[in-house]
C-alpha cells in the first residue's frame, strides 16, 4: 500500500488537501496506464467523476474520496491532533 503522508495544520485549506488527494490519484491512474474511464469503471463512479477530481473541479462527497482511494490501494487515515501537532494512536 502507498501512503501519502498530508499533514495539516491551522493554514492548510480543504483544496490544499484535494489537490494531494488529486495528484495521488492521477500519479496511481498513468503508472498503471489506466484512462479516466478504464478508472472510473475499477472505481465504481462516473469517469467525468475522475476527470473532475484530477482537476480538482469536484468537491466530492467523503464516500466518493474513499471509495475512489480504495480503488487505487489506497486509504484516507485520520488520526487526532493536539496542540503540538500529529499524535500516534
């Protein structure tokens, strides 16, 4: 499994995070010679939806984002933070 390590803080804005999500999955889609629409049909969605995330055109619904990164063998952590920043649960 790849991970992507998108660590956020109080400046970091949700298209700073979709744009990370949108690189990864286009990165995955041309390494493994997928089309958007090749893609789409694996994913389960719309390929305008792929072409809208890799635009990052869509704001999607947080199903949509995991089941697409499911897809690709990847997965959205969520991890809790304190003051100081990550804490490792």
């Amino acid at each position: 499994m790849t991970v992507y390590d998108v660590r956020m803080d109080k400046r970091m804005k949700n298209s700073d995070i979709f744009a990370e999500i949108a690189s990864a999955l286009r990165t995955y889609r041309k390494k493994n010679g997928l089309s958007q629409r090749q893609f789409g049909q694996i994913c389960g969605v719309n390929p305008s939806t792929i072409a809208r995330l890799e635009r990052q055109e869509a704001n999607p619904r947080l199903n949509t984002v995991v089941k697409v990164l499911a897809a690709a063998g990847m997965r959205l952590v969520i991890v809790s933070m304190d003051d100081s920043g990550f804490t490792e649960n």
